[in-house]
C-alpha cells in the first residue's frame, strides 16, 4: 500500500498528562472534501489515567443528510503513527482500514516500512469494531486493554471562521466570547482507540500524528 502523505499534526507529549488537537479542516487541495480529508487529530489521557486516547476525524463538514450516506473508504488506511526516541520517524504505528461494514485494528505495532510506503501489518495485535451507523448507539469493542469506535459524529472542533475573516482584515482585535461555531450541525467520520500507555511509550515523551494513506 503506498501512502500519498497527508501530514495533519505532530505533537510532543507528555505519556504523565497531556491534550493534543491539531485541525485541518477542507485545506489540503489535492483531497479537500474527499474520503481521505483528515479534518482533526486529537489526543488525550483516558478516564483511566493509565491509557491514551487517539481520535482521527475524517470528512468533514457532513449535513445529517449525507452523514446517512457517508462512508468509510476500503481503499483508504488511517494510521496513527507513534514517535518513541525524538527522530519524529514512526517506531509504532496504530492502523485502521474498513472492510464490509468492520473496522479493522492493527498494533500497535514496529512497522515494517516509515515514509512514504506501508503494509498493512497483519502480524499485528488485530482487533475489530462494527460501525456504527448514523444515528445509531456507538459500537465499542475493546480488545488486550484497548477499546475502539468507528462511526460518524457531530464535529466538535469549534472555531468562528468569519470573526478570523475580520480579525485578518483588521476590523476585530479578536475573538467573541463565545463567538459563532461555524462547523455547528455538521459532522464528522470518526476513529477512535484507546490505549495503554505501556504499549505506546510508558511514561516517557512521545510525538503522535495521523495520516491517510491510498491503496496505489
């Protein structure tokens, strides 16, 4: 599987407590608006204070009315990719691919290429999620301390895109409190897994980020 490289966020975290968003909403020309538009990466320490949470969102700006219709690309792999030493080269990877209404699960896990190439690692720790349909309550499945979802979700990145239309005209000096949520009833297609934090890095520093990668 070659990967088109659609680089959204990198963070450095702290593995004690941390909170990481990085948003990119329709911005990437080459895949604004399609199936492989990563739109946000956020990651966080659980309600259990031992696990990590990773979320990817993809697709976003859905009406409800084509979130009904919207789906999972098969020949799109989400990766979340995993920085254990500082050289913000992937030692770990998290990926996830869907297949007939499943979401599939592999790692974490060394993967076998870094770069612009992976393989889908299906030596791995596989794990498994129905997706959830619109409108539905969410699938959860959990698999060796993990746990995973799939399905679409109301966005929750909040921003107020026309008061930053005025504050770069210069006609505002900054934002309303609580200003205007432009992405409001619209949604998203998420992932989402939760994980140890002993599998990914124990108490050290970790950098994390996500990509989309096309079957070539």
């Amino acid at each position: 599987m070659r990967k088109i490289k659609f680089f959204i966020g990198i963070g450095t975290l702290a593995i004690a407590g941390f909170f990481l968003i990085s948003a990119d909403h329709i911005d990437a020309p080459a895949i604004s608006g399609s199936t492989s538009d990563v739109t946000d990466f956020y990651a966080f320490e659980g309600a259990n204070t031992n696990n990590i949470v990773f979320i990817a969102n993809i697709q976003g700006l859905l009406s409800p009315g084509a979130t009904s219709n919207a789906i999972f690309d098969e020949n799109a792999l989400i990766e979340f990719n995993i920085d254990t030493d500082g050289d913000n080269i992937e030692d770990l990877v998290i990926q996830a691919i869907p297949r007939d209404g499943t979401m599939y699960f592999f790692g974490p896990v060394s993967p076998s290429a870094t770069g612009l190439n992976s393989t889908i690692e299906t030596s791995a720790t596989q794990s498994e999620v129905l997706i959830t349909p619109y409108g539905s309550n969410a699938n959860i499945s959990t698999n060796s301390g993990m746990s995973f979802f799939a399905g679409p979700r109301d966005d929750p990145f909040f921003f107020d895109f026309a008061q930053y239309g005025e504050i770069l005209a210069g006609n505002a000096s900054g934002f309303n409190d609580p200003g205007s949520d432009t992405f409001a009833g619209t949604n998203v297609l998420s992932i989402a897994v939760e994980v140890p934090k002993s599998m990914v890095g124990g108490s050290g520093t970790i950098n994390v980020w996500v990509e989309t990668k096309r079957k070539q």
